[in-house]
C-alpha cells in the first residue's frame, strides 16, 4: 500500500428517501433533483472520494449507499450538506467509519 491509501478514512453513507415508494412515484421535481444528486456523486466518484454508490433495491427498506474515502472525518458531513437531494430535503444521509479492505492496487 502507497503511504496516501494509509492516510485515508472510509466512510459508509446511507441516503433514506422520503417514501418507500420514492423509485417508482417521484415527481417531476424530484427526479430533477436525483438526476443532480447522481450527477454530484459520480463527479467525487471522478475525484476519487466516492469509490461506489447507488440505490440498494430493499423493498422494506430502500435507500442509497455510498462508500466514501477522505483524508478526514470533518469532510464528511459538507460532503453530505452539498448533496443536492440533501439540499432540496428529499434525501436524509447518516454516515458510520468504516474499515475498508481494499484490493492491492500496486499488485
């Protein structure tokens, strides 16, 4: 491992929609705002801080999942304000640390 993946800290976000049924009845509005919020999550992807994300099909409990690396804790939660469906009070996110075992990228 290169000593910057060392310094770096991963995180587990859960975004939870406003309704179970939020895939399949969005508004015209809201599908708006998703298409930001996907836009916004696959530019860090291109960053490098979202190493996956997306829609977890639970149908007793929908939501989104994002696993995140950052130099620091404190980014975390400007990361998740700046989310445009956070902003726009359809999505609400919580984040755990996570202890990430990634693949051997120098193998």
């Amino acid at each position: 491992m290169s000593e910057n993946t060392v310094s770096k800290m991963h995180f587990m976000l859960k975004s939870t929609p406003p309704r179970a049924t939020f895939q399949q009845d969005m508004t015209e509005e809201e599908r708006n705002i998703m298409g930001k919020h996907i836009a916004y999550w696959t530019d860090k992807q291109k960053q490098g801080i979202a190493l996956v994300f997306g829609p977890v099909r639970n149908p007793s409990e929908p939501h989104g999942l994002a696993i995140i690396e950052v130099e620091n804790e404190a980014q975390v939660p400007k990361l998740i304000a700046e989310d445009p469906a956070v902003m726009a009070g359809i999505m609400t996110t919580e984040f755990h640390p996570m202890f990430a075992v990634l693949p051997n990228q120098h193998a």
